[in-house]
C-alpha cells in the first residue's frame, strides 16, 4: 500500500487530485456519521433529488445498477413504518441480556419521527439490465452493488449539509408489502435524511459506551 502521502507517478491519462482535495475527502470520511438527531426543518427537493443522483454514478456488477427507491412521504406509511420499527426495537430489547438491556434502552437508534425525507432503497433481483454478468456465482453481488449506491448517497449528502441515517431495526417482508413493493425487488435499506441535530467526527455508539472500534490492523490478514 502506498503512503497517503507519497507522490502519485506522473501519468499521461490518469487523474491525479490534489492534497488539498484529498485532505476534504478524509474529512468527509470523518464526519460521514449515522445520524439519527434531525432537525424537522424541510430540505430542498433539488438536495434531495442530488443525493439520489450520486447513486447513479456508483459500481455495480455488470453494468445491472439495480438500485430502486421508494420516496416514502404518506402521514400513514410513514405511521406503518415508525410502528414496523418499534416491534421489532421491542424485540431486539427483549433478546438482550439482562445486564445490558437498560443500555440498549437507553440508545436513539433512529430518527423516523423528525427526519424530513424517508427513502427505502431495494435492489431489483430480476432486472434484465447487465445480463447477469458477474452474479451468475455470485448472485448476492447486486446487492452489494446496491450498498455501495446507497454509501455514495451518504458521501453526497455529508457533503451538502445533511445527514442520512440507516435504519435497519425493522421486518423487511412488512415493510415490503406495506410499501406495495414489486415481489422482485429486496429490501437492503430505510434511510431517513434531513439536516443533522448535532455533529461529531465519532461514533454515537461509541460515545454511548456501546462499542468500541478495532483498529484496521486488526482485520487485516496475510496469507
């Protein structure tokens, strides 16, 4: 691996960023946080229309892109998924250990209530887009291609201002059928986005004292 610092070798048609522009990518990097503490103040539908449009540009396996989206913004779908997630909190609540419930209970693990936008994000598992190139041994492979649609989303909207929160305490087939999803398409993630309550460079979780990060070296093996 190189050093971050070092210089790139001089190439006729590649595309070399300057420093300054890669010290603002590691910043990004950092304060890229999941939010779930969301003013209730709107945001522009063109900011909103942007954070969909990066994921245009993301990789996805055999050209398929097979990202699809759903804007959720009914009082009464947004009601079914807020109660979706309070069943399924209760759960994961109740599956704790004892020692560790009232720290569970204590932690915001979502902002359904107050974020502005609400996306649910799928991936087409039947699209005819990209042939099935690449996913025939490795089917799961679109939606991975969905994942990475969906971090470029994120990279997007830090850089605009806002915040975007992941919810994945919720029962995907409900909350399929409550959005009247196509039977083709998977659920792989509710992000709720709007203007952040609050900002820190550090994991909410970690200053909540559940979780602490390992450092990289400690995933990483030579064979």
């Amino acid at each position: 691996m190189k050093n971050a610092g070092a210089q790139a070798p001089a190439s006729e048609n590649g595309r070399v960023f300057s420093a300054g522009f890669r010290h603002e990518l590691d910043a990004l990097f950092q304060w890229r946080r999941d939010v779930r503490r969301f003013l209730t103040d709107p945001v522009p539908d063109d900011l909103t229309r942007a954070v969909l449009a990066a994921a245009a540009s993301a990789p996805s396996v055999g050209l398929s892109e097979p990202w699809r989206f759903i804007r959720v913004e009914s009082v009464a779908a947004r009601a079914d998924v807020i109660a979706n997630f309070e069943r399924c909190n209760a759960d994961a609540l109740a599956g704790q250990p004892d020692d560790r419930q009232p720290l569970y209970a204590s932690l915001k693990l979502a902002g359904l209530r107050d974020a502005p936008v609400h996306l649910a994000v799928f991936c087409d598992e039947d699209g005819e887009q990209g042939h099935g190139l690449g996913a025939l041994t490795m089917p799961e492979m679109r939606r991975y291609s969905v994942v990475c649609a969906v971090m470029q989303m994120w990279l997007a909207a830090r850089a605009m201002g806002l915040g975007m929160g992941w919810v994945s305490i919720l029962d995907p087939a409900h909350l399929s059928r409550d959005l009247e999803a196509p039977d083709s398409w998977s659920l792989i993630a509710y992000l709720c986005i709007g203007w952040p309550e609050e900002e820190h460079t550090d994991c909410e979780l970690e200053r909540a004292g559940w979780e602490d990060r390992l450092r990289l070296a400690g995933r990483i093996l030579t064979r």
